[in-house]
C-alpha cells in the first residue's frame, strides 16, 4: 500500500521562529486566534511573549488556559464552549503536548459535536473544525505535526488516541529557544519520550522509505544530545538539536504509527498519572526486548542510527548494544520504575487486566513488530514494576 503522508501545510523552524506567527496567521488567512495553554505558560513569560508579538502586529486574541497534564474531556469540553463564545476562526497552542492536544481536541469537537469518545480509534472524524498552529516549548510530543490527540475520559479514565486529518495542526512553530527553561525531568521524560517515537516509528509494521529517514535522523540527533541537554540546559547546540529531533521524530510516527510501548504506556499514565514521557522511558528498553527476535535487522538500524554500533557491525551484536544503551539512558537519566515512583502494587495487579485491554483496544500494538497477546502484555507489566 503506498502511504499516505499527513504533515502541516506551514513551518517555522529555527532559533526566533517564534516572531514568524503574525505572518503564518497572515499566509492562512486566520485573523482571530484563541490562545490554548496551561496556568504555569500563562505566568512563566512564554505565553507574554506571544501575546506581545500578536498586539504589535495588531491581531486580537483571548485565552484559554485551563488545560491540564493529561487532557481530559471535561477541559476539552470547557475549551469548546470558550471556543465558540467570541467567533474565534483558528487555535494558537503554546506549550507541551497537552496544550497542543487539548487544542486539536477542541477543534474536533467544534465542528463535530457530540462526546471526544465518539472518535477515538477507529472511527473517523467527519469534518475539520478551526485551524490549530502549534508552538512547542518542549522538546518531546511532536504533536505539533501529528495527526494524533490523546485524551483522557473524565468518566472511565480510559487514555483516548484519536486521530485523523483533522487532527493535524495547519502549521507549526518549532522555535528551539522555547525549550531554554525547562528543568532537567521534563528534558529527561520529552527527550525520551521522542526517542521512544523514533524507534517505533523505525520498526513499526506501517513503516515506509519517506518515515524510515526521518526516524533513523531523529534517533542520532536525541541520542547523541540527550545527556547534554539535561546537564547543561544552556547549551544551545543540544537545545537546537533535542527540538529537531523531536519534530523530526513526530513527523515519522504521525506517518509510521507508534507501536507497543505507547499502545502499554497510555492505560498507566491514565489510572496512575505518570507523565506520558516518563512513562514510556519505563517501558521502552523491556518492550525492545521483547520485539527483538520479530525485528533484529530493524532493531539493529537502530544502534547503528544512535551511534553506538558501527555500521559494519552484525545485527546481534549491535542489538545488543541498542539494549544496553537503552538501560543505561534510563539510569543515566534517573528514570524510576513504577514501583519506584510510588504506584502500588496491589491496585498495579488489580488493574492489569484493565490495562491491557485498553493496550490492545487502542490498535497501536498490533503495529509492533512482535503482536503480543493479552497475558503477554500483562507478563511486560509485571516485568517492569520494579
């Protein structure tokens, strides 16, 4: 099947891009934009300069800034009815993956009505509503050239993936400078998370030639830049190279499909409030384990595009790094297993069954190279507790 490639019409990408928005506002013909953030971007002086770039350039604007960690329906909801209060005609999204999605959510439910549930994979969403741009401060979703949102249910806590065209934001702002303050855990969680989207992007079922490039570059950008970003927050290179990386890598996932890792990560970030990024770097090196026999040339394209294989080196052997290195990131980078981070672990077995019924119900483990069952599933989340 020749793939079908979804990304934003517009981009700007590079140090001060931010000062490009009045002009890709101009270009898509959008003239009242709601601004979509959350309550730390609206006073840590972000959100102020976006604003002061729109009123230099004399275009109205108002705020929503309800948004939450993990978005939920009911902030959706409370977005929408903003939304259509004052004829909006487009979303401007500041801040991390959560602001993006709860805009792109926001958009869906405008123009279609009715609950988010009603389009959660695998239905369709029937119409575009207004036009989201996208402005990153973190250096991980890449929801700012995906066609994915993630919401959570209010009401059974169930981590919703919906995707479509309509999903995907109109253009993207992907200004590096943005990323400058943010403390070492959200550098450590976003940038692993993007590694996360790299990889499965790379071996996913739907992989094709145009996302295989974009992974194999996104992969030696973070894993080359990851270590320095979080112990040196200044450094502008690592900064630069973290942000591209991680567009770079939701460009190919958006194209490619995610794979086991977040098909498993979504049910514990809904039932424990574990970060999405944080909970992905958990899975991500027992998850590799397990796909490798399905995929080991795929796997080892890996190593060799982190740089920590030679390229003349066999596909066993340079597994056999890609596994090591990936330990390694999580201790380097202090990731907690789930015990660890506190989750108990009488509610963790309770729910284990629960999760990975939603694992597997939100499609993305069947683009695994490895199709695990649910017992399977369940054997993974015991193997990572701690």
């Amino acid at each position: 099947m020749v793939p079908i490639i979804t990304m934003p019409r517009l981009m700007a990408v590079g140090g001060g891009a931010l000062a490009e928005l009045p002009s890709l506002l101009r270009r898509l013909g959008l003239t009242r934009p709601l601004l979509v953030t959350d309550p730390f971007l609206l006073h840590s002086g972000h959100l102020e300069r976006v604003t002061h770039i729109l009123d230099e350039a004399s275009v109205p604007w108002r705020v929503f800034s309800d948004t939450v960690a993990d978005p939920t329906t009911a902030v959706v909801e409370a977005g929408t009815c903003r939304l259509a209060e004052d004829g909006y005609d487009s979303l401007v999204a500041i801040g991390g993956g959560s602001s993006i999605d709860t805009a792109k959510a926001m958009s869906v439910l405008a123009a279609n009505g009715g609950q988010m549930r009603d389009y959660k994979v695998p239905a369709e969403i029937p119409k575009a509503g207004p036009p989201v741009v996208a402005i990153p401060t973190t250096a991980g979703t890449g929801s700012e050239v995906t066609r994915f949102t993630v919401i959570t249910d209010t009401e059974t806590d169930e981590k919703m993936l919906i995707a479509g065209l309509p999903c995907c934001p109109v253009a993207a702002i992907v200004d590096y400078e943005l990323t400058l303050t943010m403390p070492l855990r959200l550098t450590a969680d976003t940038g692993l998370d993007s590694l996360t989207h790299a990889i499965e992007a790379y071996v996913s079922r739907r992989a094709n030639s145009f996302t295989d490039g974009l992974a194999r570059s996104a992969m030696g950008l973070i894993a080359g830049h990851i270590r320095t970003a979080c112990a040196e927050p200044d450094n502008r290179a690592a900064r630069e190279a973290m942000m591209l990386g991680a567009t770079t890598a939701g460009m190919a996932f958006s194209n490619a499909s995610v794979a086991l890792v977040h098909g498993m990560s979504r049910p514990i970030g809904a039932f424990f409030h574990v970060p999405h990024g944080l909970s992905n770097a958990m899975l991500l090196p027992e998850i590799t384990a397990f796909s490798v026999p399905a995929a080991l040339e795929r796997y080892a394209d890996c190593a060799r595009a982190m740089g920590i294989a030679e390229e003349g080196e066999g596909s066993q052997g340079a597994v056999a790094r890609l596994l090591d290195e990936l330990r390694r990131l999580n201790a380097d980078l202090k990731v907690p297993t789930p015990r660890a981070w506190g989750i108990d672990a009488g509610r963790y077995e309770e729910l284990l069954p629960v999760m990975a019924s939603q694992a597997l119900a939100s499609g993305s483990p069947a683009n695994n190279p490895r199709i695990p069952t649910s017992d399977e599933i369940i054997d993974l989340y015991r193997r990572v507790y701690g």
